[in-house]
C-alpha cells in the first residue's frame, strides 16, 4: 500500500554495478507483514499487517511507543529474526522488485549488507568490545568485497573520516569503549554505508544522545542521504527528531501502521486519536505553565491484543464500533491514510 507524497531529494538509480535497480524509483515494498513470537505464555503478535513502501532518495520515518512494533519490523526486512520463537506466517517484503522472505539464505546475504544495511540502536553492546574499530569497520570490505587486510583497513580509516571522527588514522586501532557515546554511533553509521547501501534502516541512531550530538547525528545521516541518494527509515519514539528530515511519517500501534502522512500534514492536522495524542504530548514554547497533555493507560499486552480497534482503550473517541470491528488503514484524504472509525472528526476536529 502506498501513498502519494512529495520527497525532498532527488531521486537517483542505485549503482550502475549492483544486481537489482528500483522499478519506477521504488526500493522496498512491504505488504501485509505479519510476525508472531511463540512463547511459552502462548503467541504475541508482534506485526499485525504492516504496509508501506520506500522509494529512492526518500525518507521515511517509523513512530511509536515502545513495543508498538518498530525494530521487529526492521529486523524482519533485515532478515536478522530469531526463528524459532519468530514465525512470519503472511506478508511480503519486496526489495527492487525481488521477494526477500522466501530468498535463500546465501543470496539473502549478498542483500544484506551490500543492499539493505541497518543502524542499531545501541552502539556500545552492537560493537565487539575486544576487536578495534577499524577492524571491525574493515570486516565488511573483507567479508564482501575480498579486499586484503591493508586495503580494507584503509577503506576503514576513510570512512572513519567521512563521518568525521577527528584522528582516525591514529584512532583506527582503538576499541569500542575508549570512544564516546556519539563517536561509537557515527563508527555504527560507518559500518551501515560501508558498501553503498541502496536502503538504510536508523533504529533509533540518536537514543542516549544529548541534544547537541542528536543534532550532529541526524544532520550526518541527511547529508550521507543525500550525497549517495540511499532510502532511508528511520525509527524513532521521538517526534521532535523527525521533523525536519522526514518526507512521509507512518505511526505504529500494537504491531499496525495506524496512520501514514506527508509530514508536514501529519504535524498540521493528525488523522488518528493516537497520532493526535502524540502530538499533543510534546512540550510548546507558548503553553508555559501548563499541564502536559497525555495518553492515559498503556499499550496493550500482544499475547491478548484487544477486538475491534487496538488503541479503544485508551482513545477518548471510542465508541462501541471501535470495541467490535478492527478499522481498516484507509486513505482519508489525498495522501492520507489513517485506520480509525472516527478518522474524518480527528482530522477536522
């Protein structure tokens, strides 16, 4: 499923020398996606029918609470899922046309990495304390593209350089803890784009960062975008760090996309009470003194995720059609799509 929308970049064909080229300036295609977790308490439905598509050149941004669904989501485009107790019963994942899910593993691997490259959200437990950064950096050019040990090391210290780590020939050799928390996420972004990934994936890049490093992280990422024209998702809990990167927002709720925007619609006028609720719940310079709004309740378990509507119980617009029959993700207005029954109140409330 997809939307119209406006992205800010160009768009741009991957790499002359790669196997798979965007059809019509698509990359991924993700199609009712479902991933379950068998557990011994029974099935948590983590992904309930996630749809949504990345083009060249363009950024998508993922939000939601914690548990709503993000990284599962990520990581089952990544192919990285522990299966068992993962299960992927329905869905499709598309990269370039190219069905991932049921792509054998060793030609899985030659999308992973050179294609498709992920951040992770912890930099420190992501990195091997006991190898040096530049080894681990060189590791793909030797894993991926054969290169010696000299070669790739100095491939190793170029990209230390790119994402500008002051020092890195002398800083090469140095291990993960003798850097600081910004440094070892930029060694991270290193790692990604080592190999020109055509697609990125940011799970939570700026998590634990002060502001000022926030800042320097995801200007870094906007601008390596753009020079290498990559599609870019970027998951996040935080709405203030997407605003001004992101061309299209899809929000998740209880493992489903519940809304889906250009972002500066969504940020104009939010289409789902969960988006609104979100939105309403970030600090404003002009409301000093005042009571922080707020989403009463919790997400719910994903071993009993509730009938009809999975947010009803904590949505102030419920009504009984909302606790019986689960709302389709609808285009509610030109390039707006949104999963709930009431969504023409909340947009035009």
């Amino acid at each position: 499923m997809s939307t119209t929308h406006t992205a800010r970049h160009a768009r741009a064909p991957q790499e002359a020398g790669s196997a798979y080229q965007p059809i019509d300036g698509r990359l991924l295609d993700v199609e009712d996606l479902h991933v379950e977790f068998h557990t011994d308490d029974g099935i948590a439905r983590a992904i309930n029918g996630v749809n949504f598509t990345l083009d060249a050149g363009e950024t998508l941004a993922i939000l939601g609470e914690s548990g709503s669904g993000k990284s599962v989501t990520a990581q089952a485009i990544m192919g990285i899922l522990d299966m068992p107790p993962a299960k992927i019963p329905q869905g499709s994942v598309r990269y370039c046309g190219q069905e991932l899910l049921t792509m054998p593993e060793d030609q899985r691997r030659h999308v992973r990495g050179p294609e498709i490259s992920m951040i992770f959200q912890d930099a420190l437990s992501s990195l091997n304390p006991v190898f040096p950064v530049g080894w681990q950096i060189a590791e793909m050019f030797r894993q991926h593209r054969g290169m010696n040990k000299s070669d790739s090391l100095e491939q190793a210290v170029r990209l230390m350089e790119r994402v500008a780590i002051p020092g890195a020939k002398s800083r090469v050799k140095a291990f993960p803890h003798q850097f600081s928390g910004g440094m070892r996420q930029r060694i991270m972004i290193a790692m990604a784009i080592a190999l020109d990934p055509a697609v990125l994936i940011a799970d939570e890049p700026t998590t634990a960062l002060d502001v000022t490093v926030q800042a320097q992280i995801m200007g870094l990422l906007a601008e390596l975008q753009q020079e290498r024209q990559m599609g870019l998702i970027l998951i996040t809990h935080d709405l203030g760090v997407v605003a001004d990167v992101a061309d299209r927002i899809a929000v998740m709720y209880a493992g489903r996309i519940v809304e889906q925007a250009d972002v500066y619609e969504l940020y104009r006028k939010p289409a789902h009470p969960y988006t609104k609720g979100l939105l309403d719940s970030i600090p404003r310079l002009d409301q000093k003194g005042e009571t922080l709004s707020a989403i009463g309740g919790l997400p719910p378990n994903l071993l009993r995720i509730p009938p009809g509507c999975s947010f009803n119980p904590r949505c102030r617009y419920a009504q009984d059609v909302c606790r019986q029959d689960r709302p389709e993700l609808l285009e509610v207005a030109p390039g707006r799509l949104s999963a709930c029954h009431f969504s023409q109140e909340v947009l035009h409330g």
